[in-house]
C-alpha cells in the first residue's frame, strides 16, 4: 500500500482514535472478508489493505511513525509492510465477528464451555375470573421444570465416581482447527464432538439421569396473585425455572395473567362501568335505585329529571391498584325506557301530562282521524 493512505483505507480522518480505527476495521472486514464474497478478487484485495491498514494503525510506535514521515518504519523509509498473511495478526477482540464465518471464533484464547450456565426460564399462563382479578387470589400451579438429579448431585456420574477431562479438548469443549486460505492460516473454533462441548467425559454414568445430571420434575408451586391484576400482566416468581447447569443459578418462572371479562361489568383500568335501566316517570320524579357494584348492592338516589345517558360516579368502588393503595371508581349510566305498547289509560295519563305541559300531540296539526270526526258530527 505504499503511497497509499491507511486511514482512507479505513473510512477515517487522521487522528481517529484508537477505539474509531477498531471499529471501523470491524465494519471493512465484515464487508470484505473471502468467506463472505468467495471468488471475488476485488474483496480479497481490499481485505488485504484495510487488514494491512489496520496492522499499522492499531499499533501506537507504527502509528506515530506513519503519522509523522508517511510510513510505520519511520524517516528511513517506507517498509511496504505487506500482508504476507494472516500469521502474527491478532484476532483475539475480533472472534465475535468472524465467528459466523468460520463457524466458531478464532483463536485467541479457547473459550470454555463447561463454565456456570443460568437455568432456562419458564412461562405459565394463569385464567383468573373477574373477581379474583379484582380481588387477588392464592392459587396452586403445576409445572414441568428440569431440575439437578438428587441421586448424583447434578454431576451426571454415578455416586462414588467422577467425570474426567474429555482427551481431545483437553476440557476446554471446544476444538481448534487450521485452514489455509489465499490470505493465510486461520484457526477455527468449534464444539467438541468427542464431549459435546463439556469438557468432561463420563464413563460410569448415573442410573437415575443417565449421565445428564438433570431429571424432569413435576411441581406445585404456590402463586400469590395480588388484588388488582387483568389480562397481559406478568408476574414473575424469580428463582422457580429450570436449575442452572455447572453450579449456575435457577431461572425464572414468569405468570402470564388472563383475568375473564364480568358478565356485569365493564373495567378500563382501575375503573368499571355498568348502564342502570329506570323508567321515564322514575327519571321525571326522581328514585332510589340498588347499583351493583364489585362489593355487593349500594343505593343511590337519582335526582328528579335526570336525563337520558347522565353518568354518576360511585366513588372508591372501581379495582385497587396492584401492590398500591387506593381503588378506582364505579360509574353509572342512566338508561330512560321509554314504554311501548301503552293502554288506553296510560295514554290518557300522557295525554293530560301533556295537556298539562302545554303541548299537543299533533303539535297544533289535526291528523286524519281529526279530520274524519269533524265531518261525521
């Protein structure tokens, strides 16, 4: 790359930080690299610079020298510092990137796999009727959950014997493999056939889990459901999911909550609503009507000439707040019956009201049967 400049290389300005020239040797090399555009010489090309690029700039004496004289030999002249290879160049930060490309991570250290690992979590869905939403509830679930086998302690061997370092990974788990390409030897990381990555191998296993160190386990566990939830809550009871496998901690076990509708009522929140049906001679005259509520029948007074669709609140008598204090309210709604089909005296009592009211039926228009009588008399 001589006459060339390294930070062009990388998409950079000069003096880019040390942590901006890694991550943008990141960005190139995932664009670039052979194993992702196989038989383009172009990429190969460009992977041989911005690795090259990188060489230099990530190295802070190479780095000041190509900052001060144009070349990381410094003032005696430009070295070329070729590729020649992957061969001395440290991939040790960078296994997370290329190992989808390889299949595993490169070398850099060989990670185990036989470390402290969490235990998976589980989710239960919960039906709760209305009421017991409102309300809260103690229920008693039944769950499936891997858990550590009490005959072996987990270990997966039988009681008295032990697990040895698996010979081929020498209990690392994992495998390292050289491949040779284009742009030099690679070494590769993948999961130890022999051990399935456990780094152990058990030749006397246990008879109750067969060397798996976990058995199925069926539960009851005790849920205390505060008053208050609905549907799409989640309530997580930490520590009740699968163990952990080589001394790691439990998972969780999450409570998914669905609370049935009310044949009654009707909830947005902590608040609910109901409609209440009274008769117009109720809603001119005024009355004591009963109202349901969650806490039994309240009585309430309507006020004279209520009008259809007037809405009251009940104050305190919606749902409380979950693992809070207070509750919402209760509001009302007043539906007018208007009657249908009256008798003779009903209509009569109308008409009179009417009379009374200053109003006309016909409002002051004779109707056809009017009409008819008036020429009959």
């Amino acid at each position: 790359m001589a006459n060339k400049d390294y930070y062009e290389a990388l998409g950079l300005q000069k003096g880019a930080s040390d942590e901006d020239i890694k991550k943008a040797f990141r960005k190139q090399a995932i664009k670039y690299h052979p194993d992702k555009n196989q038989g383009n010489k172009e990429a190969e090309e460009k992977f041989k610079e911005i690795n090259e690029a990188y060489q230099v700039l990530s190295d802070p004496q190479k780095k000041a020298n190509y900052d001060q004289f144009g070349s990381a030999e410094g003032p005696a002249g430009f070295g070329g510092g070729g590729f020649g290879g992957a061969e001395g160049f440290d991939f040790g930060d960078l296994g997370d990137i290329f190992g989808s490309f390889f299949g595993g991570g490169f070398s850099g250290g060989g990670r185990r796999r036989n470390g402290p690992e969490r235990g998976n979590d589980l989710e239960y869905n919960l039906n709760l009727s209305f009421e017991e939403g409102v309300f809260g509830v103690e229920k008693d679930i039944s769950i499936s959950r891997n858990e550590n086998c009490e005959t072996c302690n987990g270990t997966g061997a039988k009681p008295g014997t032990s697990s040895k370092t698996c010979d081929k990974c020498h209990g690392s788990g994992q495998i390292r493999v050289q491949r040779s390409t284009p742009l030099g030897n690679f070494v590769t990381q993948s999961t130890c056939d022999a051990c399935g990555g456990k780094g152990t191998i058990i030749s006397d296993p246990c008879g109750e889990c067969h060397g798996h160190g976990k058995v199925r386990k069926h539960r009851k566990i005790k849920v205390n459901i505060p008053a208050g939830v609905d549907t799409g809550n989640v309530l997580p009871l930490r520590g009740q999911g699968e163990h952990g496998k080589n001394g790691g901690p439990p998972g969780d076990l999450y409570v998914n909550i669905r609370v049935a509708p009310s044949n009654v009522f009707k909830r947005n929140g902590i608040d609910l609503s109901i409609e209440t049906h009274i008769s117009f001679g109720k809603a001119a005259l005024g009355t004591e009507i009963k109202v349901p509520t969650v806490d039994g029948d309240v009585k309430y007074t309507v006020p004279a000439g209520t009008q259809p669709g007037t809405v009251f609140r009940l104050k305190g008598k919606g749902v409380p707040r979950v693992n809070g204090t207070g509750r919402g309210d209760q509001y009302v709604k007043v539906i007018v019956d208007v009657p249908k089909n009256l008798n003779e005296k009903q209509k009569e009592a109308l008409k009179l009201f009417m009379e009374a009211s200053g109003e006309t039926l016909h409002d002051g228009k004779e109707s056809f049967v009017d009409k008819i009588k008036k020429k009959l008399q």
